[in-house]
C-alpha cells in the first residue's frame, strides 16, 4: 500500500498508512535559490503534529583517527552548531540525527580489482589481496548519517500567505543556515534530500533487507526512467508483537536509552557501540532546543523545588543523602553554564536493530546490549511499542512527544 502522498494536494485520496505513520505526507518543497544543484527538496508534513522536517546527508570524516584535543575540537564546533537553535521564538523545534550503518560487502573493491589488477594466477600480490578482501568482507559496514530539521507551523511569522507555504519558507531558510554552520564546523553537506531520494531513505529504513548490499543506491527502473516514486516506498503490511515489528521482509527492535554515562567520558566514548559490525541498526539522537528564558524558568523551579525539599527533610529529621546533593550540584552547574552563554537542550537516543528473521535479530541484539553496555549506555526495550520506536529511528518529524511545560 503506498506510504506517501505525491503532493499537498493529495492528502485527500486516501493513502492507507500503518498506524505509526498514519498523517504523514511526502511533498515537494521546489526549488532553492541557495542550493542550485538541488531540483528540490523533499518535506515530510505530520499533520497530527502540525510540523514540517527536512533532512540533509552529512559526512563528519574520520572522527576516530583523530588525535583527542582534535576531537574534543570537533565535537565543541558541533556543539555550537546546536546550541544556535537554542534563541528565542526560533521555528525549529526538533534536530534529528540517525546514524545507520549495515554490511556493505567488498563488491566495489572487488570489481575494482577485476578491472584494473593483475591476473590473480601469476600475481601473488594479487592473490594476497583477494585473500584479505574475503577476510574484511563480513567486516565491512557502511554508515549513513542524516540530520533532520523539523518546523513547528505554529511557531512561524507569517506575513502573508498560506501558514504551509510560510513554514515551507521557513524551513527551507533554516536548511540554508544548518548547512552553512555545518560546513564551517568542517564537515561535509550534501544537498537536502529531494522528494524521491527521501523516499528511499524511509523506505530503506523501513525495510533495510529490500536493498542487498547495505546502504547501496537500490533504485527500481520506473525511478531510474524518471517516473513519480514518492508513492511506491510504503510498506506492504506491518506486524508488531510484544519483541518486534515486522515491516515487509525486516523485524525491528527498538531500545530506549535509559541511562547516560554518569561519570565523564572522553569524546570517542561511543566508538564501541557506532563501530560494532554486528548487522544492521540506528542510532537517532532527538534534540530539542530550549530557549534561554526557559531554561532559567526551569534551572529556578528546580531550585525551588529541591530547597523545599530539603527543608522538610530536616524538619522531619531526614538525612540528605549524596542523590539530593548531587542534583543540587547540576542545577547550580546548569544555571553556571546558562549564564556563561551556553545552551541547553533536551535529548533522547534510541537504537532499533533491524535482521530478516527472528533468530538473526535475536543475535544481533544480543551483540548490540553488550556494546551499548561497553559504551557505558542502559538501553530498555519498548516491549510492544517497537513500532513506534521504528518511527523514532527515520528521518522525520514524529518520535518523542512535543514538552510544553515551562
């Protein structure tokens, strides 16, 4: 059954979407005057949650053969890349990242050899080589990593106009800002998505075993021909049970990330869990940027909260234990680095590893709890909620409900 909508005017024919992506449409964004090798760039709608996202393809580079204080520089410019959505009455409301990774083969390098080597039966090198290939093939994984800006409509100034057309506008203009910031941080931005190549990215999530040899381009030949493939990338049915969703050929299991490293941790900490070869799997950070008035509304509610209670604990004749004492400590440390002109943002991780049978899954989870684990990551699993936390592993607007409290 088709997944997506072609246009914003076909919202209205009646597109049969699983339960999980029910309200979501696909739409061409049109052109952008700052990025001319784009034709376009493809928008997802939520209608149920009145957003707009658009994702953009980012390569970081060889971040773990870095020395350490390149590192720590690194992830200090992406810091600040994030902390720039942290200002007041600003119309982005989420930045998602989804870090995907699958076995890739040595095709490439296979056929590389085939062409341009020597003959592997009076060459010994090139037998050496052919060896070591087919040592590395299980070993070799290939990693995607989108990042996706998400518009909340209700957010946006609108002059004059259709409130959609404003928040297209919009997003399109925090895209510009988002690569420009990127690209100064020293990474590598591909153009944003069009309509059809964000179509086979949720389809490829969504079904990661359609397309054999990893991350590879697995267009059909009506997308090759040019034809309209925004409608085609849907799933045909989906079944989630208590351990998994199964969405056409692929089971999926989603964790939650419970707890974070405690203790400091270098900035390669991640590296057991993002360079594990042990099939396919997600990892989506969900941040949400928090306006600086509203960090300080929350750092004093806090405080507030937490002096009450410690009043009433020694009025009882209560000790304070070293849990009390240390969220005092992280208030006071949050409110030190709000007012030294940091910003804050809200942030949860899941990781959804993906197999095309129960049994694989089962292993490759398996593997993927230990690393996490080595990483220093609790990670629960969403017992019969996969589904939704599939949709938390894609590069679009829905996952985690929206916070509104001050």
């Amino acid at each position: 059954m088709p997944l997506l909508t072609g246009t914003a005017a076909d919202a209205g024919r009646g597109v049969n979407l699983p339960p999980f992506l029910r309200g979501l449409e696909l739409i061409d964004g049109g052109p952008l005057a700052w990025c001319p090798t784009s034709g376009g760039f493809g928008v997802v709608r939520d209608r149920q949650g009145d957003t707009l996202s658009a994702t953009v393809a980012v390569h970081g580079g060889a971040f773990a053969l870095l020395e350490r204080g390149d590192q720590e520089r690194a992830l200090a410019r992406w810091g600040d890349v994030l902390a720039a959505f942290c200002g007041e009455r600003r119309p982005v409301s989420r930045v998602r990242i989804t870090e995907h990774a699958a076995p890739s083969g040595v095709g490439d390098h296979e056929r590389f050899v085939d062409e341009n080597g020597a003959d592997p039966v009076t060459s010994a090198p090139r037998r050496v080589y052919d060896e070591l290939l087919a040592a590395a093939g299980p070993l070799a994984v290939a990693h995607e990593v989108l990042v996706t800006l998400t518009v909340d409509q209700r957010r946006v100034r609108v002059r004059r106009g259709p409130t959609l057309v404003a928040a297209i506008e919009a997003l399109g203009e925090e895209l510009r800002l988002l690569t420009s910031r990127l690209e100064g941080a020293g990474m590598n931005v591909g153009a944003p998505l069009s309509a059809p190549a964000l179509a086979r990215a949720l389809r490829g999530r969504l079904d990661p075993t359609r397309a054999a040899g990893g991350l590879r381009d697995s267009r059909s030949l009506a997308d090759l021909a040019g034809l309209d493939i925004t409608r085609r990338y849907g799933p045909m049915a989906t079944e989630n049970t208590w351990t998994d969703v199964r969405v056409d050929g692929t089971y999926h299991r989603t964790y939650w990330v419970a707890e974070w490293p405690r203790l400091e941790v270098g900035p390669s900490w991640l590296e057991p869990l993002l360079l594990h070869p042990g099939g396919t799997r997600t990892f989506s950070v969900h941040y949400e940027p928090v306006a600086p008035t509203r960090s300080q509304r929350r750092i004093d509610r806090d405080t507030t909260r937490l002096a009450a209670d410690e009043e009433q604990r020694s009025r009882a004749g209560f000790r304070i234990g070293a849990r009390h004492r240390r969220a005092e400590a992280a208030v006071l440390e949050r409110e030190t680095e709000l007012v030294a002109g940091y910003a804050e943002l809200e942030f949860a991780g899941f990781l959804t590893v993906s197999a095309p049978d129960q049994d694989t899954l089962d292993r490759s989870c398996a593997e993927y709890e230990q690393a996490a684990g080595q990483a220093g990551l609790e990670v629960r699993a969403l017992d019969a909620r996969h589904d939704l936390g599939l949709v938390c592993s894609l590069p679009v607007a829905r996952g985690v409900a929206q916070r509104w409290n001050g």
